[in-house]
C-alpha cells in the first residue's frame, strides 16, 4: 500500500484545484515553442470545440507593426 491516502472530491473541487495549479504555471518565462506545445497538448487546432480548430499554428513575439500600437 502506498503512502497517500485517498481523498473524496467534488468535481467542483477537482476542477478549482487543477484551475489552481495551471494559473501558477509561468507562461510569460515560456519561449513561444514550449507556448506552441502547451496549446498542442490541450487539443488547439484539433478539437472541434477549441480555438483554432483546423489550423496549425505558431507562436510569434509580434504579428506586425500594428502589434505596436495595441
């Protein structure tokens, strides 16, 4: 038997905890490759119901000047 006991959560409670930990992941300290692969890992681009479905894409510093002046 391992060390951890187990713990009843509500799905409310599973949802705020993961909320929790990915709202602590540094995505500012993340070079736009590793951003590419996170958005990759969620489903982007492949899932119906998830932005950029049916695209491919990359992560850019800027998309143009206009970029600039936002």
């Amino acid at each position: 038997m391992g060390w951890k006991s187990t713990k009843e959560l509500t799905r409310r409670e599973a949802i705020q905890a993961i909320m929790s930990v990915i709202e602590k992941t540094p995505y500012d300290d993340m070079t736009n490759e590793e951003l590419e692969n996170v958005m990759y890992g969620l489903g982007m681009g492949d899932e119906l119901d998830l932005p950029y479905f049916g695209y491919n894409f990359t992560v850019l510093d800027k998309l143009n000047e206009e970029e600039d002046e936002k």
